[in-house]
C-alpha cells in the first residue's frame, strides 16, 4: 500500500477533513475563522503566511488552512493544495474595485489539477456593509456558472462580524465533503 493510501485511511478513520481558506487580502478570511472558533474577533493582524487552527463540528475534526492572500504571496497559495477536501474562497462584497482581480484568481485557481475534486464554498462576505453586492450579484460578476459542471459548489452570503451565514456556508461544505468521503458510513 503507498503512503497516500495509508494516510487517506487514517484520514477516513479519524474524520479528519482539510480545508483551505484562501481569496484576495482583506476579504475576512481569519475573521472568519475566528469567528466560526468562537474568539474574539475585535483585534486581527494580516495573514502574512499562514494560520492552521483544528475546529470540532459535529463528529469531524477540521483542519482549516488559513492562507494570505496578498499578491506577493499568491504563487505559494500551490504549496497547500495537496490533500484539500473543500475550498473556501472569501469575497470583500463590498470591494467592488478588486472583483475583476477576484474572478481571475479563483478562476486560475480553479484551474488546479489537485483542487478538482474538492468542494467549493464561496463566502460572499461583508454583507454587513452597505452597498455590498448580494450573493446572486457577486455569482454573476465571478461568473460561477461557467465552472466546470463536475465542481460541487455553492455560494453563501455572511458576515463575519454578526456571524450570519456562517454556520449555514459550513455545514453545507462539511455534509458535502462528507458524502464523497465518508459515504461508506
Ligand atoms: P484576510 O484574512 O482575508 O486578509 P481579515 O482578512 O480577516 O484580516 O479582515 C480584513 C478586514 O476586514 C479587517 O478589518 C476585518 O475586521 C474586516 N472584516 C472581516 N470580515 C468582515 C465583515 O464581515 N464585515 C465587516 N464590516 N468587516 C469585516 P481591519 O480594519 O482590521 O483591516
């Protein structure tokens, strides 16, 4: 048996599932985290490499890859794809600015080999703010319906500062993963 299959049994055995946050600086991706973690969300410092955190839900134990995303450091966001069993991708609804940059690196992303089978969740973020771009409107202008038919995906607005959408965006990702993985059970 080769290592990848004895990794992905222990993996199966434990519930363990690998979740890589990514999308533009400042989207809200550690907010985000923190938030779903239950910590105090008034103080956050930019992602400048990474932040790994192990959050229980329900019977599964998360490994969330909190990745930066800022343009200097995009080109390593490759170096966290092995593995990934579901993809957040953040979206700062109301940085109407950066969309364009947006859609073109989540469509590039898309483009990996590694990610293909893992389960996209895409938060449309700062729906708090007004002026934001609704989750319908931000799955136009990112284009969504153009990805690949075979992509399990969905789109949830949230906040993370009320929390709103949150949990709904997880456990959508969380029984998806599970019922491709897991689905002996
Ligand atoms: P990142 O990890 O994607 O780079 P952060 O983003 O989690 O560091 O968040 C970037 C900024 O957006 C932070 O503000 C954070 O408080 C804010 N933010 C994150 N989520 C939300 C949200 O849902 N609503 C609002 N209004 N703001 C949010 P600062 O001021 O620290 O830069």
């Amino acid at each position: 048996m080769g290592l990848l299959s004895i990794i992905r049994k222990i993996k199966r055995k434990e519930k363990e599932m690998r979740i890589l946050m990514v999308g533009l600086d400042n989207s809200g991706k550690t907010t985000i985290v923190m938030k779903i973690n239950g910590e105090d969300t008034s103080v956050i410092s930019p992602t400048l490499g990474f932040n790994i955190k192990t959050i229980i839900y329900e019977k599964y134990t998360l490994n969330i890859w909190d990745v930066g995303g800022q343009k200097t450091i995009r080109s390593y966001w490759r170096n966290y794809f092995e593995q990934t069993d579901g993809l957040v991708w953040v979206v700062d609804s109301s940085d109407l600015r950066r969309l364009d940059d947006c859609k073109y690196e989540l469509h590039n992303l898309l483009k990996e080999e590694r990610l293909s089978g893992a389960s996209l969740l895409i938060f449309a973020n700062k729906q708090d703010i007004q002026g934001s771009l609704s989750p319908d409107e931000i799955a136009k202008v990112l284009n969504l319906e153009a990805m690949d038919k075979s992509r399990h995906w969905r789109i949830v607005g949230c906040s993370a500062y009320t929390g709103e959408g949150l949990l709904d965006g997880l456990d959508w990702l969380v029984q998806d993963i599970a019922s491709r993985i897991y689905m002996l059970d």
